[in-house]
C-alpha cells in the first residue's frame, strides 16, 4: 500500500514537472526544481528500499552465524564423546 501510494505522488510530481518544463524563466526554475523533487524522492525511496534489504541480510547473516555455532557446539560434543571412546579400557 506504501508503495503505490508513493509511486502515485512521484507519477503527480512527474506530470507536474513535465508540465512546467515546456516554460522559460521562472517557470522553467520552478520545473527544474520539481524535477530535483522528483529525483530526491526517488532517490530516498531507493535508499529506504536498500535499507530494508540490508536489515533483512543482517538477520539472514545472524541467522547462519547461529546455525553455525549450534552446528559447532554439535560438532564438539560428538568428538568429546569419540576421545573419551579412546580412553576407556576396552
């Protein structure tokens, strides 16, 4: 819902600035400016957008660390099971 919302306001912007383009003078700074708007926007949409993939790729990067060490602490306990193998009489 967020992204239509922001893809409405930025289509509204573009055909604001897309109008004001076709002027001289002031009207013509006053299209470049929505045109710089336009990029912002854009632009802080795509940083929010890479913000939240890098959230995600740090909980998937916790998450393997943890399977990781779970894997390890498995590893250790079945190698201190086989020494103490090695030790017992037999």
């Amino acid at each position: 819902m967020k992204s239509v919302i922001k893809i409405a306001m930025f289509a509204s912007t573009l055909a604001m600035g897309l109008t004001l383009a076709a002027c001289d003078g002031k009207k013509e700074n006053a299209a470049e400016n929505v045109a710089q708007e336009v990029r912002e926007a854009a632009d802080a949409t795509a940083d929010a957008i890479e913000s939240q993939a890098a959230v995600t790729n740090d909980k998937l990067d916790a998450k393997a660390d943890a399977i990781r060490a779970s894997g390890d602490a498995k590893a250790d306990k079945i190698e201190d099971k086989a020494d103490k193998m090695d030790k017992a009489p037999q």
